[in-house]
C-alpha cells in the first residue's frame, strides 16, 4: 500500500503537480512546491470550498486576515502557554520524537538508543516585526487562520450587521514548527488552512455543530472521496481541548493509514471572552429582540488545503490495464481536475489539421481551462492527459477537414464520439456543466 504514496510523489514530480522544495539546492525537508498542475488543483480545491461555503449560503463572511498579528493575541489564545508538543531526542541517532508517538518506550524506537528526558517544545515560528530587536517586536507567524477572523467580529459587526447565526471563511497560510513534518504534504510547517468560525446562539450550539459535522463530511463525498475512504471520529474527553465541548474529526484512509482531514469543534465562548479581556474591548453580542448582550458559541470546521489535495490524489489515482499496457489516470471530480480539455491533433506534419487543432484550442480556451498539445503520438498524448487528469480529449484527424467532426474522448470510460466542431463548445459544457459548475 505505502508505494502508492511512492508513486503519487514521483507523478507528481514528473507531471508538475508538487516539486521538492528548493530543489536545486538539495532540498529544504518537507517544504514542497506547487507546480503548473499543483496550483489549479489547489485553486480548484479551494474554490470548491469558497462557492459551497460563501456563495451558496447567505450566513457566511469572506475574509483575508493577516499573517502576523499582534503578540498578544497568542497570549489571549492560549498559543503562546499551551501549544507545544512533547519532544524526546535520542542521544545515539540524534532523531527526534514527539513523546506521544514514542507510547511510553523508554528506548529509541529506531535504534534502541537512550532517549533524553522529554521537553517542550513550542510549535509557533518566531520572526521580528521592524528593525527593534526588543520583545516589543517579536511576532509569531500564525498557527492557524482563526484568530484572524476572532479579532474581526466586531468588525463584521460593525460593517456588515449580520445577525446569529452567522459565520465567517478563512482559507490562508498557517505555520507549525512541527516535530515530525512527513508523508509528503500530510505534515508540513507551512501550508494552508481553509476554516469556518460560525458563530450562533449557545443553545443551538450543539445542534449546528451536529449540523456542520454532516456538511462538511458530505463536501468531501460530494468531491468524489469514495465512502469507504472517509470516517468521522468523535473525540473522547481526555482528548477534547481545554475550551472545547465536543470535536469531531473527518478521517480520511491514506496509504499510511486513518488520519485526520479535518477537526469539526464547539469552541463555546471561549475564544471571544478571551480576546474580549486581553484587548478590553466589549465582544458581546447583541440581540436586538430580545435586548439582551452575550457571547456567543463559536463551532469551528477547520480543514487543512494540503491535507485534502492529497487525499484527492490518492482516491483518484487508478493504474488500469488497457488491451496490455498499463494506463494510469487521476480520476479527478471535474471541478478539480487542473485541465478540463486537451486539443490534439492526429498528425502534427499537417498543417490544416494542425492549424484546425489550435484554432479550436483558441476558440475552447475563452470558456474551459484547454490545453493544445502536438509533443508526440496520439496514444502518448492520451496517456499524458490521463496522469494529468484532464477530462476530455479533443481529436482533430484527416477526416476532421472534410467532415467538420471532431472525437472526443472521455477521461473515465475512454469512450470516443464524434462531434461536429459547430457544437463541440456547447457539447463539453452540457458535460463540464451538468452536475456542478466550477471551471469558467
Ligand atoms: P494533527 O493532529 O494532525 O497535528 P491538529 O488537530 O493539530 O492536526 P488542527 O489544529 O485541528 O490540526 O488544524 C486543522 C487542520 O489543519 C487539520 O485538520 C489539518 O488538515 C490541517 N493541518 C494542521 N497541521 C498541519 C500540518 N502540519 N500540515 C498540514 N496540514 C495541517
């Protein structure tokens, strides 16, 4: 199972989705970098995200906050005491453990080595703001995107005048000095985050965190994650945050196991009471009917982009023999897919059809993300647009210049129809289009 992971590196690799970071250079450990194909899937992915979770609501609050935030707001948190890990380093091999993973083992797990004794060890990354270096100056790069939208509600307030319940939509970069980054992108230092604080009354808390557990767990099924991949797990006492009343996790099946994809929590009041005192700014709410002023509960989905982007990618990678040769494609849901359609043309030593090929290439850019490709032989071009995941396959032949036809050819079942060049737009839009629409 784990050279599936293998695999899907080394694609992603070859095709331009993911580089090793700083790869010139030897590499920088566990930094990665989005190539052509990475970014419209990421972009992709995160449209998906913004359009079920902004556009189609009418509870929810774009925003962009900032990275680096005032000092005290790690302190009004919680970061700045709590969020730490556990570490033990062993003192033959030099690795690293988070004492969690090591299960009470009193010798290194990978050489039998003496372990020191455990510390802790602040996950937060530390830089300067301007040229004092006094504490004065001292930033962290954020953990996570929630506060940005914490320290904005009476913002959102203000300018916008929303009423409970309501929520606000963050999708932005967070960084984690993690202990153990690893399996390609599942665990990073740097990566972005895409959440939700919806803020209602405390008595319907616990029925619109229910409510947002099944909504969140559906999106990802909605996206193509085949069921049998995905699980919620609900999160027993001990395990619960200091703040949180209940938290549910979705669990995706990656090669390397069940692990988490996104955290579904009931943060109570606690993160508007805390701001409220460290700033001494009035964060209560007020209800206009009912005249009365509180806090309101805040339920929290919070999904990783890194963390989903894989798991897309090893749910839609299949290997298929075809008449003998192997085939392997990213069966991508189309409003992922980094390319919807490809052009090519039969033979690329004749000028009419190539001219032909590029003129509707031109002509189906201005509505689908398109590429045209004359590089090799047509059984390669299929081959290449499978890996890519792109979804249909314009072919421009001899035949094309007389009978004004073209074939395509569907990523999926491989079936092939002809198609008059007339009505090949509207016909990729009746298919692009049918159950969803983000691809324009
Ligand atoms: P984990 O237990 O895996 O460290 P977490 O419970 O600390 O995750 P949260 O603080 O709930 O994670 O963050 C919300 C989401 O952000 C996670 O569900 C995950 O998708 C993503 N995430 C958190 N840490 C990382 C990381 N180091 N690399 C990539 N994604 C991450």
């Amino acid at each position: 199972m784990a050279d599936i992971m293998d695999k899907i590196v080394s694609l992603c690799k070859r095709k331009g989705f993911i580089f090793p970071g700083s790869d010139i250079y030897g590499g920088l450990a566990n930094t990665w970098d989005y190539g052509p194909f990475g970014v419209e899937l990421k972009n992709n992915l995160k449209r998906a995200w913004w359009k079920s979770n902004v556009y189609q609501r009418d509870d929810m609050y774009g925003m962009d906050a900032g990275i680096l935030m005032h000092p005290k707001v790690w302190e009004a948190s919680g970061h700045v005491e709590n969020f730490f890990d556990l570490k033990s380093d062993c003192k033959s091999c030099k690795k690293r453990f988070k004492l969690v993973d090591l299960k009470n083992a009193k010798k290194c797990p990978e050489c039998g080595g003496e372990l020191t004794e455990s510390r802790k060890f602040n996950l937060m990354f530390k830089t300067e703001h301007g040229s004092v270096e006094d504490n004065a100056s001292l930033v962290y790069l954020r953990p996570e995107t929630a506060q940005g939208m914490f320290v904005n509600f009476q913002n959102i307030l203000d300018s916008r005048h929303p009423k409970l319940p309501f929520g606000l939509a963050q999708i932005g970069k967070a960084f984690r000095n993690e202990i153990t980054p690893g399996n390609f992108i599942f665990r990073t230092r740097e990566f972005e985050q895409m959440e939700i604080e919806y803020f209602c009354r405390p008595e319907e808390a616990e029925k619109i965190y229910e409510s947002w557990v099944e909504e969140r767990f559906s999106w990802y099924l909605n996206l193509g994650i085949k069921k049998d991949n995905l699980r919620k797990r609900q999160h027993t006492k001990d395990e619960l945050a200091h703040y949180a009343k209940a938290c549910t996790d979705i669990e995706y099946n990656f090669p390397f196991g069940w692990n988490e994809l996104e955290g579904i929590a009931n943060r109570t009041d606690f993160d508007l009471k805390q701001h409220a005192e460290y700033s001494g700014k009035d964060l209560r709410y007020f209800d206009e009917v009912k005249k009365e002023r509180f806090y309101p509960y805040i339920i929290e989905p919070s999904g990783g982009v890194d963390r989903a982007l894989l798991a897309f990618l090893v749910d839609g990678y299949f290997e298929e023999m075809v008449k003998d040769d192997l085939r392997v494609v990213l069966k991508l849901h189309k409003d992922l897919s980094p390319t919807k359609v490809a052009v090519l043309p039969l033979l690329k030593n004749r000028a009419e059809i190539v001219e032909l090929a590029k003129k509707i290439a031109k002509d189906l850019k201005k509505t689908f993300i398109t590429v045209y490709d004359d590089s090799a032989a047509i059984g390669k071009l299929y081959r290449r647009q499978d890996e890519a995941g792109t979804l249909y396959c314009v072919t421009v032949d001899v035949q094309s210049l007389e009978d004004k036809k073209v074939t395509v050819r569907d990523r999926d079942t491989m079936l092939q129809e002809r198609i008059s060049i007339e009505k090949v737009k509207e016909y990729l839009f009746e298919k692009l289009n049918r159950d969803s629409s983000v691809l324009l």
